[in-house]
C-alpha cells in the first residue's frame, strides 16, 4: 500500500486499538513506534498475522525506529502517562507535556507532511503544545476529543431510549474535560431533538455521565479507556486518508471562530485529505455560549502552565 499511518505510543492499550482498527479496515500501512521497542514488535507481529483474517493487506511493523516512519500520511500520538483513579486529566500536563517535547521533533524530521493527530490528555493542552513545537499548520493538527465524547454521549442516549445507536446523533464542544459542553438541541434521534423526547432532568444526567465518561472508566478499570478513544481516533484517521470531508467534532486552533482566539478547543470540523478543511460556526444560546467560554478558560489555563 502507498499509504502509511504512524502511532507513536501504538504499544499502549490506546495506540494498539488505533494500529488494529487502521490495520484491519486496510486503511494503510501501520508502523507502530514505542519506546518499549520489544513490545512495540511484538504487537505489531501480532496485529499483522490478524491481518490475513480479516481480508486485509496492509502491513504492520512495529519498534523504535522512526527510519520507518518516514514519509507518514498521518501520525497519531497515543504516548503519555494515563489517567490513575482520583487523577484528573489536568494532573498530567506537566509530565505529557515533557513527552511532547521528546516526540515532536522526530515528527518534523521524519513526517514533514503528516497530519498530526494528538490523543494524549489533556487533549487540547497536548494539541496546542505540539502544535507549538512542530510549527505546522494548524489545518495539520488536529486533536481527538469531541468524537470520543459524542460516542459516549450518543451511547447514553441509545441507552436511555432503548433505540439504535444508528439513529443517534450527539454533539459536544469545548475543551475534552470535565467542563466539555454537550449541547442537546443539536444532539437527535432519527432527525428528533432530543429536548422532545426527554426531561431536563434525564438530559442533565446525560450530560453529566458523558462529561465524566473517562474518569468512569478509569474508576472501573483502573486506568484510562482505550477502545473507544481508538476507536474515535481511527475514525479521524479513516477520514483524511479517504478524504471524506466528514464533519466531525474534534480539537482545533481557532484564531476568532466562536470568539476564541489562538486556543485549541472542541469543534464541529470538516476533515479531509488536507486535515482541518473548515471550521463549522454553529449559532449558540446565551447560555450555551457561556459554557462554551467557560471551557475554553479551562483549557487557557493549562495551556498557560506550560507557556504554550
């Protein structure tokens, strides 16, 4: 294949379910880069014999080198500490931030002309971060967070209603933490506002559930999910390489749009070939946009901690 996917960190539970997702749909060539070289090898071995399995000929390989890695189409950056109980994400951005540093320059070097996909959290601190360190264009960094928390909101709603996850529409904007903004007059089912099928007070509970979707997890499993952020990080991936131009809400640098400017935070975005084709500006209430400006602040200061 001519197409090739990067996943720094791919030997972490995250990083893995992006490589085999990728893998499996024969999106691309995988190289699965880690600093835990023999493990990176063994689950890149092991993700390349499913292969056959599934119909698929992509190929992947896995280790340090990033000689491999030359010439990526897309590079997603898994690598990061994760999320212990009673952690909030806001408590990794100091050392995630030290491991930025120490990926970036291995990205301007070997894959000039990737579209950069930030999965570690804080997610928009970490997106604005490598955004500053590569200096590429902001339409080639783009970070995972809004598809993650509309799958979990979309799941609740499913749940709720007893209906298809495939009638399911769900938006959220804002930073991806605890301040995120689901908004439920554009989250539907079968084209229906949810605000006419349910109360105040169960959409309150939704909101509330998917706004502490990660730190659920974390509680239960006892460290941070990993396949549905893959999973969310896949979909991304699967729309730039096929240039789908698919909106999708995701981490961007807004320089004005929605009265942000020079931050990265949650958005409706058409991607395609190009990474962040357009920015979509949707009108927000009073309150909305309220929410909105209180999780953009969220963001600003932990971008501020780390002076990027």
């Amino acid at each position: 294949m001519n197409r090739k996917v990067t996943v720094v960190g791919g030997a972490g539970n995250v990083g893995a379910t992006v490589a085999r997702v990728v893998a499996s749909k024969e999106l691309a060539d995988v190289v699965i880069i880690d600093i835990a070289e023999q493990k990176a090898a063994g689950v890149a071995l092991d993700m390349y014999e499913a292969c056959p399995i599934d119909g698929s000929d992509a190929r992947v390989i896995g280790g340090a080198d990033w000689d491999a890695a030359s010439g990526s189409d897309v590079v997603v950056i898994t690598s990061g500490k994760p999320r212990k109980p009673g952690m909030s994400r806001d408590d990794l951005v100091r050392d995630n931030f030290e491991i930025m540093k120490s990926i970036a320059p291995k990205v301007v070097q070997y894959c000039p002309d990737a579209v950069i996909i930030p999965v570690a959290n804080p997610l928009d601190a970490m997106a604005q971060a490598l955004f500053r360190l590569t200096k590429f264009p902001r339409e080639r960094v783009i970070g995972m967070a809004g598809v993650l928390d509309s799958a979990r909101m979309s799941t609740f709603i499913a749940m709720e209603l007893k209906v298809s996850v495939e009638n399911v529409h769900a938006f959220v904007l804002g930073g991806h933490g605890d301040t995120m903004v689901p908004l439920a007059r554009y989250s539907t089912v079968a084209g229906i506002p949810i605000t006419e099928l349910l109360s105040k007070e169960r959409i309150d509970a939704i909101a509330k559930r998917t706004a502490d979707g990660g730190a659920e997890i974390t509680k239960l499993v006892g460290t941070s999910a990993w396949y549905a952020p893959g999973a969310a990080a896949a979909e991304m991936v699967e729309a730039i390489l096929k240039d789908k131009r698919k909106i999708l809400p995701c981490s961007v640098f807004l320089q004005g749009e929605y009265g942000i400017q020079d931050l990265f935070v949650g958005v409706p975005v058409k991607l395609g070939a190009r990474g962040l084709e357009q920015i979509v500006e949707i009108t927000l209430t009073a309150d909305e946009r309220a929410a909105l400006m209180k999780s953009a602040a969220a963001v600003k200061e932990l971008v501020d901690v780390i002076g990027v």
